[in-house]
C-alpha cells in the first residue's frame, strides 16, 4: 500500500485535528486484519506486516502528528511529492527536499531533519551518510507530520494563541 504525506493535512485515512475517536477509527482501519502484529496498541500505533509502524499522538481530543516508522519490506510506501521517504538514503532525501523547502538538521539531533515550513521531520538514530550496509543511519527511520505549533517553544505557543484571538 501507498501513503502519500500531506503536510498539515495528514495521511489517508488520517487527518490532522481530527477527534481522537475518528484517529482510533482511521487508525485502526490501516490494520490488516489477516496478519494482526502483537505489537499494535489500540489508539497508540498499528504495525503493518510490511514492518511499517503507523503511529498516532493526540492531545486534547485532537489528533496532532501522525508518525510513519520505516517498513522491512517494499510492500508499504511512504512518498512526498514522488519521492519514497524510506528506500531514498537520507542525505540524498535532504537534498531533493531542499528543491521543495527549507529543510535543515535539527540542532538538538544533527543526525535527524525537520522542513518546518512543511511540519515533517525526519528521524534515524545516527548518521551513516557513507555505508548503505548501515540502514539504521544510511536510510531514515522515520517521519513525522504535524499540526502548525506543535514545534512551537511556550513563548512562540502563547503568541500564536494571541494572534488567534
């Protein structure tokens, strides 16, 4: 199966500021019923038997980041704009990303990547940039959409509920 990250929006069947029911029940229907992992937790992350992890956090009753964890096999994709976020090696991902925004390695985690204009970020546990054999660092883990603040610092939250009001 096919998942295309909509920034902001969301990932079919889930979507950014949906109620944490519609989460569950979205959530749940990317489940294959035929090979349940005993992994899943219901409301937390399902694991599908490509490897893909698919994972949920709310906050408030409101769905606010989808996560997607990087498949074992080819059988789930996991695209931006054509591109497959998890079989392309990171640094070369960061690149062609750099074609569609800004995209910088995250201060706190030089090995990991956030487009902040997009509210993706990129994940892997160590960079690797030279040794394909290395897939935990050559390739990304996992990646991240949001809703708008969710990176925000408490100052920068309290001035976007000001300019709300």
């Amino acid at each position: 199966m096919d998942f295309d990250l909509a920034p902001s929006i969301g990932v079919d069947p889930l979507r950014i500021g949906m109620t944490r029911y519609s989460a569950n029940t979205a959530l749940e229907s990317l489940r294959d019923l035929t090979a349940v992992s005993e992994s899943d937790r219901p409301g937390q992350h399902v694991f599908r038997p490509s490897g893909l992890m698919i994972s949920i956090h709310c906050t408030r009753d409101m769905l606010e980041a989808i996560e997607l964890g990087r498949p074992s096999t080819s059988t789930d994709r996991v695209f931006f704009r054509g591109l497959d976020v998890f079989a392309i090696p990171a640094r070369e991902l960061v690149h062609r990303m750099g074609e569609y925004t800004s995209i910088e390695a995250d201060p706190d985690d030089p090995a990991s990547f956030i487009a902040s204009d997009l509210l993706l970020s990129f994940w892997r546990p160590f960079a690797a940039d030279d040794e394909p054999e290395e897939e935990q660092g050559y390739y990304f883990n996992s990646v991240l959409l949001a809703r708008p603040g969710y990176y925000d610092t408490p100052a920068q939250a309290a001035e976007r509920l000001r300019q709300d009001s």
